[in-house]
C-alpha cells in the first residue's frame, strides 16, 4: 500500500528531530517508551500514530506537537 | 477515564472551528466522511485520533493540520 504523503512527511520530521539529537531509533525508542519496530515503521510512514503517541513522540524530542505536522518549505 | 489534557485541546479546536463554519457536528461529519458519535467523541476528547483522521478533519476545516494542534494563547 502507498505511504500517504501526510505519514511520510510525519516520518521524515521525526527522523530529522531524531537524527539531529544524535539518537540512534533504539535510543529514542527507549526514551519514548515505544518498541524500535515502532519508530521504525513511523518514519517509513508505514504507521498511523494517535494523538496520544504524536504528543508522546513531541515530549521526547522536546518540540510542540505542532512541529511535527508543520508543512516544510 | 480522564481526558488527557493534549485531547481536550484538540477538541475545544475542533469544536471552535466547525463553529465558526456554522456546521453542525451532523454536517462536519458528513462532510469528512466520519460517524457524527465520532465527531462528538474528538470534541469532548474522548477519542484518539490518529493522524489519516486529523488530516482528513484538517482538510474538511481547510486549515493545516498544525493548526488544530497549535498551542492556544
């Protein structure tokens, strides 16, 4: 199935804030309280986080939850 | 169960833009394709949505997904 463009832009914001904080996916992961696989298949877009697990992932990484569904420039 | 606090917000936004639009949540439902005891759910944060259905709720209000999670002065 296609990756909507939503879940793949959600997915490349997480990786960017991830990658920028020097965290390897199981580093976040454990720091989410979330399993590897699961960050994993976010940033591929493969996955269709709630509001609850959007705000969780924002807490980790320290953004608002905003930030993560901010359209790029 | 209380309501998390990021779901009431996510609600009361909800809620105050479909206001705005003069749309019932019977209408707003219609629009975005969703179960009018849904659209209740989301406004009174008893739901969860997960990111297909916030951008499918963004796009009904015409405004950017970030906007229904953007921080309230």
């Amino acid at each position: 199935m296609p990756v909507p463009t939503h879940r793949a832009a959600f997915g490349a914001r997480v990786r960017e804030l991830r990658v920028e904080r020097g965290w390897s996916q199981e580093d976040f992961a454990h720091r989410a309280d979330l399993d590897r696989t699961y960050v994993s298949g976010i940033e591929r877009g493969r996955r269709n986080p709630t509001l609850d697990i959007i705000y969780r992932l924002a807490g980790t990484l320290d953004v608002s939850a905003a930030d993560l569904l901010a359209e790029r420039a």
